[in-house]
C-alpha cells in the first residue's frame, strides 16, 4: 500500500514537471518555426529585390541610347537603385523599393515619348521581366505580412507570451506601403 502511494506520488510529480516542460518546448519549438519563416519570406523579398536591381542598369543603358537628354530621370533612378542596395531593416528596404518603383515609373514614362525605344526587342524584353520580378516582389510582401502577422499573433496570445518574452521573441515589422501609394489615383478624360 505504501509502495503503491509512493507511486503514485511520484507519478503525479513527474506529471506536474513533464506536461509544462512539454508544454514550453512545444511552445518554443512552434514560435522558432514561425521566425524561420519570416526570415525566409523577407530573404525571398531580398531575391526579388537584387532580381530587380540587377535587371535596371541594363534597362537605364537601353533607354539612354533613345533619350540622352533625359538625364535627370537617369540620375533618379540610379540614386534609387543605390538607396534600395544599402537599405538595411525593413522599414528602410520598403521605402527604398516604393522609392525605386516610382522611378521606374518615370522611366518608363519617358519610354513613351520614343517609339523606336518601344519597339526595340530587347527594352520589350527587359520591360516585361522588370514587369514579372514587380509582381513577384508583390506577392513575397504579401507571404511576408502573412508570415509577420502570424508569428506577431502567436507571440501576443496568452499563455505564448509568457514564454515569448523571456525567451527573446519580439515583435516583427510589417512591409508597408506609404500613405501617398494607398490614394486612389485620380483619372482624367
């Protein structure tokens, strides 16, 4: 009887240890998973990006042999490009890219005004895989911002936080757009 008390003792301790600590590496081993995939999502964003900026000096030496006078649109988008390369954190790498796209933009607006630069092959071709790597790099935002607000969530939600914190889980950052890109564009005829 004695024997059988022990027993159970023991067992009702080693129950009260063991289901927390599995609990915790549970927890732990979730919450890992989840900032690998943050980190993973936010290096896909990276490999579009450099896809990006290596396809545009080839697409800047194309124009220019069209529009030498535009010189200044050049310059921009160059500067761009340069400020996307040494963007660190998050918040720099997505003001640097909104930046990088509205010079594109311009870029391909003086495109416009040389319709043999249109019609060359090779701008065509360089137009359209700018065009693939932009959507591309739209959807890695998207997987990021889902990754980001799933590990956010899941570090936040009771009990997690308890073991978050500790163990040096903080928050993620999003990859934003800035205020002037989410205004409805005005359109006139």
């Amino acid at each position: 009887m004695v024997f059988s008390m022990l027993c159970i003792g023991l067992a009702v301790i080693a129950g009260l240890v063991f289901v927390p600590l599995l609990f915790i590496i549970g927890v732990y081993n979730g919450l890992i998973r989840l900032r690998n995939e943050v980190d993973n999502s936010f290096a896909q964003i990276d490999v579009q990006l450099k896809r990006r900026n290596d396809l545009i000096p080839n697409l800047v030496e194309t124009v220019k042999g069209y529009a030498t006078h535009e010189r200044g649109v050049f310059e921009n988008v160059t500067k761009a490009r340069a400020a996307m390369m040494s963007a660190g954190t998050v918040k720099e790498k997505a003001d640097a890219s909104n930046i990088l796209s509205g010079t594109l933009k311009s870029l391909f607006a003086v495109a416009e005004n040389y319709p043999q630069l249109k019609a060359n092959e090779n701008f065509m071709q360089l137009q359209e895989e700018l065009s693939g790597t932009e959507n591309k790099i739209a959807y890695s935002r998207q997987h990021y911002n889902d990754m980001v607000m799933e590990y956010n969530v899941r570090i936040q939600v009771f009990p997690n936080n308890v073991i978050a914190g500790p163990l040096g889980f903080g928050k993620k950052e999003l990859f934003a757009t800035p205020e002037a890109e989410r205004e409805v564009p005005k359109v006139k005829f």
